[in-house]
C-alpha cells in the first residue's frame, strides 16, 4: 500500500512539474513534437448493400395451400453481379435463395456451420471492388449476427 501511495505521489509532481513548463503554451504538444504543423487524414468508405426478406404470400382471398412448385438446379457459376440481386429468403437446410431483378431464383449454398433460418430478417454483402458476389471469396452477413461464406450458387429452374 506504501509503495501504491509513493507511485501516486510522484506522478501528481511530475504532472504539476510538466503543467508548470508547458502549461503557459496554448500548443504544448506541437512544443513537445517540435513545432510541426503537418497533418494527415485518412479517408475510408464502405458500402453495404442489403437484400431485404421476401416471404412467400398466398394470394388475397384464397385460403388453401398453394402447391410449391419444384424446381431442378443448374450450375451458374462462381460469381454474382450484386446490382442484380433484389432480396432473399432462408432456403431449406444451408441454403439462402436470392431473387435477381429479372426474377429468377437462385440458390446458394452456405458454408459449414450456416444455417438458413438465421437469415430470417434478410441479408447483406460488404461491395466488393468488383461488385460481385462470389464463392469462396465474400462473406454474406445475416441481420441476427452470423457470417457465412457461399459454397456454390445454383440458378432454380421450374421444371
């Protein structure tokens, strides 16, 4: 406890000691950095771009189950141009479906430990440079938290 005491001490005089020196310069840290009066800024920006949930809707006035329609998949390959993606959907098990602007649907497959269900609330990317999505590179991020990366991409097709 002494010792704690004496340390406290000593900085409140060697506090008042470098006040009494420095303490009549409006500028007492350029005085420390010898008077230099450069600057630098660094200027950053990110851009997110969110896919907003799109729940399936009955129709107004019909009450009974519409059948889902099957769909058969095709490769598409490993990247996405994210000006075309509109919004998103869990898919069944680790999959999250994308809706293009031209409508189509497109399944992509989530990494180990992704589960669709937590994309619930919708989905968003960080912009890459390229504005692409793509396997294996980008991470989707989920409202909730999670991060996943894409296995693959698959474009639905009904059959």
């Amino acid at each position: 406890m002494r010792i704690f005491l004496i340390v406290i001490a000593g900085l409140a005089v060697a506090s008042s000691v470098a006040y009494g020196a420095y303490g009549q310069s409006s500028n007492a840290l350029l005085d420390l950095l010898g008077s230099t009066k450069e600057f630098q800024a660094r200027v950053e920006q990110r851009v997110i771009i969110r896919f907003p949930n799109q729940p399936v809707l009955a129709a107004p006035g019909r009450t009974e189950k519409r059948k889902e329609p099957i769909y058969s998949e095709e490769k598409i390959g490993k990247c996405l141009l994210m000006d075309r993606l509109v919004a998103s959907r869990p898919g069944p098990k680790n999959s999250l479906e994308l809706v293009t602007r031209e409508r189509q649907l497109i399944r992509a497959y989530l990494g180990d430990g992704c589960l669709a269900r937590e994309f619930y609330a919708g989905a968003y990317v960080e912009r890459s440079k390229d504005g692409k999505l793509c396997v294996d590179r980008d991470l989707v991020h989920a409202r909730t938290g999670a991060k996943c990366e894409i296995d693959k991409f698959r474009l639905l097709v009904p059959e």
